[in-house]
C-alpha cells in the first residue's frame, strides 16, 4: 500500500477518545461545502482508522457509548451494513430504522420521526432519502450530527470521499491526474460529489456521456464534458463508471441498453486503448454488461472491491470526527496536536 | 352622509393623468373631488385624515389570489385571506376557482360572494372554472358563471391541456367578452420538477421545470387567441423569452395582456440552494437574465399588471421534502414593499406606472368598476408610505399561513391605511 500524501492539516495521532484536531463541521452534507484541508483531514483519519484496524477488520474503542441511527428512506444495502459496520468498529451502538416498518407510514412527517430518535439521545443521524437537501431539512431542525448517505441525485459525500480514497491509496497525490466520470451523469449524487471533491483537491475531471444524461452546461463548473468516451480514454487516470439510474430516469436517456454499452461500456478493447496504469471504479451496485464488461469489473486494474473495504475506513473518520464535534463542542482543539505542527 | 377628506396627499390616478398633491373628498362611499376649488362650501367633514408625505392611489387591486376556500381552510379561509389583503393595501382581489369543489357552478360562485360579504373586509371577485371540475375536458357553464358575477375563467393550477377545449373556451368567452387566465405550461416537460431547470437544479441534483415548458405554451395560447379573437390573460409569466412572446403578439394586435409577480421580479433560482421549500412555486424561480426580462417588460407595458398569486399552505405541507412539498407562496402582504423596493426605488417604474400595473389595468382586464379615483368612482382608496422601512415577519401576518420566502427581509414602502367603499378597513398601528 502506497503511503498517502501528507495534508497542509497537522497530522493526527490515535489518541484515547479525542478525535483528530481541526474538524468543525457538526454536519456531513455536502463536499460541496468542505475546503480542500477538510477533505484532505477526513482522508487523513480515514488513513489512520484503517491502520488502526488493520485493515478494518478490528475494532478500536473510540466512540464506545455512543449511538449512531442510521435513517434510510431509500433501499441500500452496501452503504447501510458500511455505516453499521463502521460505527461498530468504532465501539458505537447502531440502531437501523426503517421508514418501511416506522410511523412514517401511518403518515408522521420525516420529521417528527427524526425528531422522536433525537429526543432518544442518539449522537448522530445518518441518513438517505430519494430527495435532494432532505438532510438539509432535517440538519436544520436537529441538534444532533447529520450525515448524507445520500439524497436523490445531488451528494453522496463518503461516496465520493471513497472513491478519492481509493484513488490516492494507489496513484497519490490528486493533483494534476486526469479522472473521467462516465455514465448517467444527470441523475447521479456520486458525480456530483466527486466532482466537488476532485476538483477540490486539484484533479481535472470530465464528465462523459450522451448529452441526455451529460449537459454542456457542466463546463460552467470548470469541468470538461465529452459524449465521446474512446476520444478521451488515452488521456485518462482514472475512470469512474457510474451506474446507470434506470430508476430515477422520467424517460428512456437513450434508445437501448445495447447502443450505450456500444458507445460507453468500458470493456476489454477499450481497456487496450487506455493507459497502462489506468485506475478503474464503479461505485456499486454495478450493472455487469451495461457500464462495464464483467472481465473489466475483475481485472487488476479495477478498484472495486477496494471501494468497498475504503468505504467503512472513511466512514468511520466521518463518524469519529462528526460525533467528535457533538460531544466535545464546536471546536475541537488539543494542545498535544498544536504542538505537533 | 359620512364623508371623508384625506389631506395633503400625493394622488397617483392615471386613469385621470393625475400626479399631484392634493386633498381627496370622499362622501357616502364615492369619490366626491381631488382637490376643493374653494367655489363651494366644503360642507361638514366627518373624518380627516392627514396623508402628507404618503401616495393616495385608488385601491389596489390583486387579480391572482388563492384563498382556498372552499376546501383547504386549514391554509387560508375568505375571511382570513381578504384581512391579509386589506393589511397589503389591497381592495379588491380576484380568486382564482382550484378550490374543492372547484368554482365551476353558480352555487359555489354565490357560496364565495355570501362567505365574503359576511367577512365584510375587502371586495372579492370571482374567477370562475373554464373546464366542468376543471378537469379539462368540457366547457363549464360559462355564461350561467357570468350571470352569477365570474369576472374571468381559469383553471390555474393547471394549464387548459387540450388544445381545441381552449379554443373553444376562446371562442366562446368573446360573446361574454371575458378574459381567459391561462396558467401556461406543457406538463411532460415539467413533470416531477420543482424548480427551474438550469446550471442550479444541475448541481443540487432537483429535478427542473424547462422554462421551454412555459414559452411552448403561451406561444400556443397566442396562435389560439389569434385565430380565435378571444382574449387571452398570461398569468404569472416567469421567462423573459415569455416576455418576448407577449411583446410580439402584442405589436399584431392579438388581445393578450399579462401579469408578473413581485417574486419573479424579486428572486432567482440561486434561492434554492438552501433547499428551502418556501422558494418553491410554479412557475419556478428563473435566472437572472428572466428577473431582467420581467423587469423590461413591466416597465415597457408589455406586462400590464403586478398579481401576486398569493398561495397559502398549512406550515406542515411546506415543511415536506422538497418533492413533496406544495408550489406557492403567500404574497398580498409583502406585494407592495416589493414593488417599491425593487421597481420604484430601483427607478425600474415610476408610481403612476406602478399604480397603472396594480389597480387600473387589473380593473380594466376583469371589467370592474375599480382601478379610478374619478368623481362618481366607488371609494376604493389606499394610501401607501413610501418611505416607510420594516422588517417581515410571517408571525404578525394576517393571512392564516406562513409560508413566505421573505420572512426577515427588510423593505421600504407598505400600506398605512385601506379604505373600501369609503370606509377605513384597515389602518397600519405604528
């Protein structure tokens, strides 16, 4: 495992209950909303969990006492076992809540439900939802963390801090590499928080696919856009294969599964005309045979499992920091990090 | 005999050409004179009320109000919606039929009228359905809706979708010479929107509403009303491509007038970004190019009138996710500090503009006896402080809900006093 570039944020040290210094946000909403040092810190810590770990296999007893809600109203299963497990790791209780068994469908409002798990005394609600700024809402009416593990089409931030852990894991420092992002681009919160996050941290990105689910108008958020994938793969560090979200999609984006797999589907030839060290992901579910072939899913390029074990690393950074901040105040601050610097 | 004399005035009636200040006679509910040329005696006065340093317009009037009664009283009720309308300065507002029932039969017209003259606060007038159920479908019974006083016909909330039931309602409203109030929008291309579609509902991931979704429209609206001779009203119209659309139509002499509300003219779609559901309405918040757009064409007349569509919900509908929760928001209450902020102040319009574009030409479209303060005129008055700064703040609203997005906002210019039918019915306390 290659060691990760070092953060302009002082390094942390595993240190009893106290998270690492210089994290303030009581919320993880957005990247949109992070600095290129708060990435970086979460990035940092998610280092250090996954080596205190050993590989995150192994608890650490850091948050013991604390209990995380993990509130979905959308089906997951990778991304709530990843929380569940991380919070765990973490010596945290995990209680789940399901908005298909709860009052939710006696007609409470989504609010009054979150409200009920507050007046609980949990530290932190991490959350999914079909709706773009429900986390938002319900941030501003809790005084408990929020975490977005999701919301309809617009962030997934420990998506996209996975996916930039995986890539700095194997190619290092961000800056300068060239990432495609390819796929359904319209209705993906992946993208989107990559895209904040990677531009952030220095890389280029460019977002490819057909102009139904990829508009020109991206440029304006100083991205390049392509609808011609084979035009671009040489230039490519990286390329992150987004799933097609057949089921957010108002009307067919394109006439056929088979004419896109034709035009975007990465697969062995294409694989050819690409760099040698060319980095692979697709955050799951993967279609097999839509975005990519399932020789390409397997090969060494393909960090897709990876993905998977960098998911609970980071997510337990962002629970530590996160419930960190709600049981310590605003501003963390050790004199022992200080001293560090 | 009560009579009255506002003294001293600024009176803005450009019905008559006036701008000047003057005294206001007002006597047994009618306007008397602006101004006392001393040839008579003045008689016995038995209120003044001294209006220096405000605007005395005729009384305003809102021809896009939701009062949701019948139906939706937990959101506002005829009663609570016309107090909210007197402390906006408005006298007369029109109410738009997507009530349940909706307004497609003369029982539910006169169950309006009875329910706003038992409430006794500003004069309520009556937009009727075009379609039966407004389902779109079949014509209502329009001239049985007209004989029990519909002033207009609409099926706002949604567009009129079949396009030979709109021509015909053209064709059919000319024998009464009503106006058709068209909400324009194609509805498969703004479904499952809630805002403007543009570079903000990119990169918050919402699910946008073309502003090509509303331009195809009102350009179908303008070929109908073209061939047809009807008269067609464009409702709150968001675009400035829209804007370009009426302005043309206008130079052929096709019969189209339209509204802007202070919400268009006032914010973008960048509003959204704080996922607030009180920033969401239908036609949605547009890009600063539109609020330019709107802005040229209120100042040019090819937007003749401000409307608010006051839209009132219940604090637990807005409170929703942004998919779910309800389009609209309240508006007679901050319409005025709006306007003066953003169009007066701003040197966008001037106040006989401004008084043209919010009593006469709203008066003239409904074919109302309001919007004038010539002698004889029905004594529908308010005076307006221009200067006036205040903050809002949804919790001193009349109106029965809440759900504004310019709680807190600071503006200059509101309503001191609303006089109906030359009594005071509301007074701004200080």
């Amino acid at each position: 495992m290659s060691q990760s570039k070092s953060s302009t944020v002082a390094p942390v040290v595993l240190r009893g209950n106290l998270p690492p210094t210089g994290w303030t946000h009581r919320h993880l909403l957005d990247l949109e909303e992070l600095s290129a040092e708060e990435i970086s810190l979460i990035l940092d810590t998610a280092v250090m969990c996954k080596e205190a770990t050993q590989g995150c296999r192994e608890k650490i007893d850091v948050l013991s006492g604390a209990a995380i809600v993990n509130l979905f109203f959308e089906n997951s299963t990778r991304t709530k076992t990843s929380f569940s497990l991380a919070a765990r790791r973490l010596g945290a209780d995990v209680i789940d809540f399901s908005a298909s068994t709860s009052s939710l469908s006696k007609g409470e409002s989504f609010i009054d439900t979150a409200k009920n798990l507050e007046a609980m005394g949990v530290d932190a609600v991490v959350v999914r939802h079909r709706t773009p700024g429900t986390p938002h809402l319900l941030a501003s009416h809790l005084d408990v963390g929020v975490i977005n593990a999701g919301d309809g089409p617009h962030a997934h931030p420990t998506q996209g801090l996975l996916d930039i852990f995986s890539i700095r894991e194997r190619l290092g420092d961000l800056k300068g590499l060239t990432v495609g992002l390819v796929g359904d681009i319209a209705h993906s919160r992946t993208a989107r928080s990559n895209l904040w996050g990677l531009t952030k941290l220095g890389a280029k990105v460019i977002l490819c696919g057909p102009p139904t689910l990829v508009s020109d108008s991206w440029q304006e958020f100083g991205v390049e856009v392509s609808h011609d994938l084979d035009a671009i793969l040489p230039r490519c560090d990286v390329l992150n294969l987004l799933r097609i979200q057949f089921e957010r999609q108002k009307t067919r984006p394109f006439p056929s599964v088979r004419e896109y797999a034709h035009l975007y589907a990465m697969n062995r030839d294409r694989l050819r005309r690409a760099k040698d060290d060319l980095v692979i992901l697709a955050p799951g579910p993967i279609n097999r045979g839509v975005e990519v072939t399932a020789d390409v899913a397997d090969c060494p390029q393909s960090l897709i499992l990876n993905q998977v074990t960098n998911g609970l690393a980071v997510r337990m950074a962002v629970l530590w920091l996160i419930c960190g901040v709600q049981r310590n105040g605003l501003t963390i601050d050790s004199s022992e990090n200080k001293g560090q610097q | 005999m009560a009579s009255m004399l506002i003294r001293g005035g600024r009176v803005v009636d450009p019905d008559q050409g006036i701008d000047r200040v003057d005294d206001l006679l007002i006597r047994d509910g009618l306007i008397m004179s602006i101004g006392h040329d001393g040839s008579q005696p003045l008689g016995k006065v038995d209120e003044t009320i001294d209006a220096q340093g405000l605007i005395v317009t005729p009384g305003l009037i809102d021809m896009h109000v939701h009062l949701r009664e019948p139906g939706r009283e937990e959101d506002e009720t005829i009663e609570t919606g016309t107090q909210a309308a007197l402390a906006g300065g408005f006298t007369s507002v029109a109410c738009i039929p997507n009530t349940e029932p909706a307004i497609d039969t003369q029982a539910n017209v006169e169950f309006i009228r009875q329910k706003a003259s038992r409430a006794d606060t500003c004069n309520v007038f009556v937009v009727a359905c075009v379609s039966r159920e407004r389902d779109g479908k079949e014509l209502a019974e329009i001239g049985q809706l007209v004989e029990a006083g519909a002033v207009a016909f609409s099926d706002d909330g949604s567009p009129v979708y079949d396009a030979e039931l709109m021509r015909r309602a053209f064709e059919y409203c000319r024998m009464f010479d009503k106006p058709i109030l068209a909400h324009e929008e194609v509805l498969e291309l703004s479904h499952g929107g809630v805002m403007n579609e543009g570079i903000v509902s990119m990169s918050l991931g919402l699910e946008g509403m073309p502003a090509a979704a509303e331009e195809v429209m009102i350009g179908r609206d303008i070929a109908l009303a073209d061939v047809t001779g009807g008269r067609l009203h464009v409702m709150h119209v968001s675009t400035a491509q829209g804007v370009d659309l009426i302005r043309e139509a206008k130079s052929r002499g096709i019969r189209v007038t339209a509204e802007a509300c202070p919400h268009h003219f006032t914010l973008t779609d960048e509003s959204l970004r704080g996922f607030d559901s009180n920033f969401k309405m239908s036609p949605p918040l547009r890009t600063a190019k539109d609020v330019e757009g709107i802005l040229a064409g209120l100042a040019d007349g090819t937007i003749d009138c401000i409307a608010t569509d006051h839209a009132p919900h219940a604090p637990e509908k807005k409170l929703l996710e942004l998919d779910r929760a309800p389009f609209g928001i309240l508006g007679l209450e901050t319409a005025v500090g709006l306007s003066v902020t953003r169009l007066i102040e701003s040197g966008r319009i001037d106040w006989p503009r401004f008084v043209e574009a919010i009593s006469l030409l709203p008066a003239r479209i409904l074919g109302i006896n309001r919007g004038t303060l010539r002698p004889g005129a029905i004594a529908d008055v308010t005076l307006i402080d221009p200067s006036h700064e205040w903050q809002v703040d949804v919790n001193s609203f009349a109106s029965k809900s809440v759900n504004s997005p310019f709680d807190g906002w600071t503006l200059r210019g509101r309503a001191v006093a609303t006089i109906v039918h030359g009594k005071v019915k509301y007074r701004l306390s200080s």
